[in-house]
C-alpha cells in the first residue's frame, strides 16, 4: 500500500483529544439503517471453525446484519441457502450482501438466484486487481453492467468494493472514476471502504455527494493517527473510534446520499482477536448512539 502522508481536511478527520468533545460531536448521530453489520471475513477463522457458534456471538453483541465473501465452504458455509439463513435468523441477524468468488456466468446467476431465494440484497465484486491499462477498467465496467442486470432479474442489486489501487492513478486517470462513469447508475452500485480511501488521499464526502445513491454500502474501520513504517506487515488500520475518522459524521453523510449498509470490517489483530475487535467495535457503535 501507498503509505504517503494523508491529505487531512476538517470536513473529513478529527483528533478527538476530548472525550467531551468527541461526545457532543455525535450527540445528533443517526441510528444505523436496519442495525449494525458486520463483513464475516473479520472473523474467518471463527466462522470456519464453528460458524453456529460464531453467529450465536455476534447476535449477542448486537450485530444485526452480515455480510458473506466467497470462502472454501462458499457464501452459505456449507449450508443450503435457507439453512443459513434460518440459523442467522435464530440469531438475530440476517445476511444481506456477500462478496464473491471469479466465476461464469451460470455460476454466478445460480449464486444470485439462491441470493434472491432468501431475501439478500446485494452481491459485491471485491477484488479487480491493479491494472496497467485504464481501457483494462473499462472492460471490468462492461462486465459489471452485464452482472447487475443479471441481479436485477433476481430483485438483487450489484456492486464493486474498491480497495487501493482503484485511487491511484492508471494512464492519467483513477480507475475508481472510470469504473463509477462507464457503469450503468440502474445496475451497478459501491461499497466504499472508508479505511482505503482515506488513506489514498480522497475525500469520502466527495465522492458521497458526486456520485449521490451509487454508494449504498460501507466498510467500517479507522485509521490510525501515526501510520506504519513503509513496509510494515500491518495495515495502519485500528477498532473505531481510536484513530481519525469522524465516523458519526460520516455515518450521517453517507445516509444523506443514500448508503443503506454499514458493516464493521477489521484487519489488524495485534493486542486482540478478532472477535475481541467485533465486541470493541460493537460497543463503540452503541456509545455513540448509532445504534
């Protein structure tokens, strides 16, 4: 990853010194749109190694929403659709979007169908890879339109999850912008991950206003105030609350524009577990009166 220098604004970062102030500043934040959500990849060893019980921990710590990825016991864990979605269901949860595996076309319109069949809302596409070619993002926005119209057959909607390297510069242009023109508003949707595009130098609010309704997802986790050393094995992220982001404002931002999914998502796992990370974030939600 980049590690250059952030590019701060107060619109967008915050020290938060003060508790008090850091209390006032969100003393007016929204509730979060059918609860707080959490991506599972957080807590893959967990959910791999007993995804009942996994489940059963983060109903109890208020998670109310979930978001799958394609893992070695695909999207549903080595369940039937339905299966998975009555044990979220006895837990309080319920899987709304997933990230996804390459795959055909038929194997991804079976994948929507069995979406559609249990109520999900989304499918996301999470990972493009860096590109030497602008006219290469332009092909993958082809692709996505072709992808969206199949979820818009099954009542699901489509959407691409950008990580770094959509905000750095590929033939004079950020692929991110050419992905977000040459898709089409009515099938193909985004799932901003704050943590990246902060760090990226890019101004989320920006792209909220800009691009208003096409960012109906988010990926929570914040960002430190002193960054790594380059080449450092961890990524400069940390649990909300102890880092830069204004998540309250942000929060209420992104509902202005339209952003409907709000999942906590961590990576850097050095004083605790994952799970210990999901309880922290979850309390943080909570105190901040977000949910």
């Amino acid at each position: 990853m980049n590690r250059r220098n952030f590019i701060y604004s107060s619109g967008l970062l915050t020290a938060s010194a003060a508790m008090a102030n850091a209390m006032a500043a969100t003393a007016a934040a929204p509730t979060l749109p059918g609860g707080m959500g959490i991506q599972l990849y957080m807590v893959r060893n967990d959910v791999e190694r007993d995804t009942p019980g996994t489940l059963k921990q983060l109903g109890k710590l208020g998670y109310k929403q979930l978001e799958s990825y394609g893992s070695d016991k695909g999207i549903f864990w080595g369940m039937k659709n339905t299966e998975f979605k009555k044990l979220a269901a006895d837990n309080g949860l319920k899987l709304v979007s997933t990230h996804h595996n390459p795959m055909g076309t038929a194997e991804f319109e079976q994948m929507a169908a069995q979406a559609a069949e249990i109520g999900m809302k989304y499918i996301i596409c999470p990972w493009l890879g860096p590109q030497k070619s602008i006219e290469t993002f332009k092909h993958f926005a082809d692709d996505f339109n072709q992808r969206g119209a199949i979820c818009k057959k099954h009542g699901l909607r489509y959407g691409y999850h950008p990580h770094d390297y959509p905000y750095k510069p590929v033939d004079g242009q950020l692929p991110i912008n050419v992905l977000l023109a040459n898709t089409d508003p009515a099938l193909v949707y985004y799932q901003m991950d704050v943590y990246y595009t902060v760090t990226e130098g890019q101004d989320p609010y920006a792209y909220l206003k800009k691009y208003n309704g096409r960012f109906k997802l988010m990926h929570m986790r914040d960002v430190l105030k002193v960054r790594l050393p380059a080449g450092s094995k961890e990524e400069s992220s940390c649990d909300l609350g102890e880092g830069i982001v204004n998540y309250p404002k942000l929060i209420r931002a992104g509902i202005a524009e339209g952003m409907h999914y709000f999942f906590v998502e961590g990576e850097r796992y050095y004083k605790e577990t994952p799970m210990q990370s999901a309880q922290k974030n979850a309390a943080y939600l909570k105190k901040m009166r977000l949910v």
